[in-house]
C-alpha cells in the first residue's frame, strides 16, 4: 500500500536571507515560479530572497509574499521530480495561503496578492499600536490563557505541547511576561515588529476580509485543516472566514497538526527552515517528516518517500 502523505508549509518568522537560490539553481520548476511571483507582483522579490540581507526580509508586506514564493518554489521542485498526491494540506498561519494553493482551492496569482496585502495591513496595524510577543515553554494552556484574559493581551499560537506563543500591547505583555515567569515558566519576548494574531490587529483582519471575499476560492481537492478552526474545512466561504479570523486570531497549529498526523503516513514540510518539523516531533517523536527547503532537502524528503 502507498504511503498516505501530507504537505505542511511555513509561516512567517522562518525566513532567511539566501532562501531558494539552491533550488532555483538546479530546479527548473523552482525557476519559473520564482519569475511568476516577479512578474505577478511586479517587484523582484526573487532578489530579495536570494540577495536580500535580513532586514531586507523582516517587514511583513516583504516577507510574507516572499516566503510564500520560496514555499511554492519547493513544492514545485518536489513536483518535479515525484510524482505524489497529497491527502492533507495544512500551513501555520501565512503557510495557509500556500497549502490552499497546493489543495487546488487558490491560484497562485491570488495566494501571492493576498498575502503581499495581508503583509501590508498587519504592517499598517503595528504602526498604529505598540505591541510584541513571547513564547512561552512549559505550563498548563489554561494557566496560560488565564493570564492573559487577566493582563488584556492574547494567546497567538498554540504551536505544540510545552510552547504557547502570546500576543498584545507591551504593557500587558510585560506583566503577563512577568506574572508567568514567577509561575515558574520559561518565558523568551520575541523580536517582532508588532502583536500578530492578537485584538491588535482587528483593523488588519475588517480591512482583509473584502479582499477575501473578491478572491476565488474554491472547493480543496484534499483535506484541507484551518489555524482559526483548528479543523478540517471544505467549504469556500468558510475558508474565507476563518483565513480573516486568523489574522487577528489564535493559531491553532498543534489541532492542525494532530488531525494531520491521523490522516497521514509521512508529513513534507514545505518552505524556508524546519519549524514545523520541530514541532511534528514535539508531539510524536518518532513520526516520518521532512523538509524540502533546499536540494540537499528535498533529496532527504524522496528517501524518506522511498523507506
């Protein structure tokens, strides 16, 4: 029996300067995604990812379409040179726009403008408020949660078991930092340039949903699991819905990826770094994942295939 395979695909945070030039160097399907992006958004975005410096790839309307394109670049040189189907799609948040597209439910002109305007209005909604975030490690997600409903802030990501991310204006943040620490938890703020997935950006979400809803969207080929549901979702408006919920709203990843890892024999991450990988093994150690970020990846994600 072939192996059932899901398609994982990395948000925002996971760039890096230099990402895709490898595979746009030996994949010809990398290539010409990479000039479609150009050409699709007027810019060239491809040089930012292959040249540009860190700071380069650090505001959102720059880094969210960017990794987008070097996530579809590297589904694109898997396609290339396999031949699967997957049975689940699911991306931690930005990765949302990339794995509706590989489930046949986006084009991806549409998926790259959402997300080039996501990235505008999310930077738009962090210079009109002074917020951060900090991950969390250990502790009970009640606890957690408990704490910020207290201190006026939000949960942003439920990532995996032990790492909770939260989100809110700095004032609230730092007491929530503060109260959690003296619980005994390991706090870490992170450098961010606002409060993502938190009430902070409201404006960004009400300003999104019309675009959304001018897109089409239509019905996934595969199983397709939300951040803001937390669930399997079929239905276009629905998916509408909940990809606006999600900019202002918890990610639910580790639901995502529970549902996945029950659907799936092997999970292929897509994009730049490993992260979802790391939080694949967080909840099941010995679970079968690879991450097609790079040549030398996307080699290791055909043995994986191959075992």
């Amino acid at each position: 029996m072939s192996k059932r395979i899901g398609y994982m695909f990395a948000g925002q945070g996971a760039q890096t300067p230099g990402m895709g030039l490898d595979l746009y160097e030996h994949a010809a399907a990398a290539r010409a995604v990479f000039a479609q992006a150009d050409a699709i958004l007027d810019r060239t975005l491809s040089d930012t990812c292959f040249h540009g410096a860190a700071e380069d790839l650090t505001a959102c309307a720059t880094c969210q379409p960017a990794i987008t394109a070097m996530s579809l670049a590297c589904l694109a040189a898997w396609n290339e040179y396999t031949t699967v189907t997957p049975v689940i799609c699911g991306g931690l948040s930005l990765g949302e726009y990339a794995a509706l597209y590989a489930a046949g439910a986006l084009s991806m002109p549409d998926a790259l403008r959402l997300v080039a305007e996501r990235g505008r209005l999310m930077d738009q909604a962090c210079r009109q408020s002074e917020g951060g975030m900090a991950a969390i490690i250990g502790g009970d997600p009640a606890q957690i949660q408990d704490v910020c409903e207290a201190c006026g802030i939000d949960v942003a990501n439920y990532n995996c078991p032990g790492q909770i991310v939260i989100s809110g204006a700095k004032d609230g943040l730092r007491q929530a930092m503060q109260t959690l620490t003296e619980a005994g938890l390991r706090v870490v703020e992170l450098q961010v340039a606002g409060a993502y997935h938190s009430r902070l950006m409201q404006p960004a979400a009400d300003a999104f949903l019309p675009l959304l809803q001018a897109s089409e969207i239509t019905t996934p080929t595969c199983m397709v699991v939300q951040n803001a549901s937390g669930k399997r979702e079929t239905e276009p408006d629905d998916i509408r819905r909940n990809l606006a919920r999600q900019v202002a709203g918890s990610v639910r990843w580790e639901d995502c990826a529970r549902i996945m890892l029950a659907e799936c024999d092997a999970l292929i991450e897509f994009g730049p770094g490993s992260v979802l990988s790391g939080f694949i093994r967080r909840i099941d150690k010995q679970f079968p994942c690879a991450a097609v970020n790079s040549v030398e990846g996307l080699e290791k994600a055909r043995r994986l295939l191959a075992d």
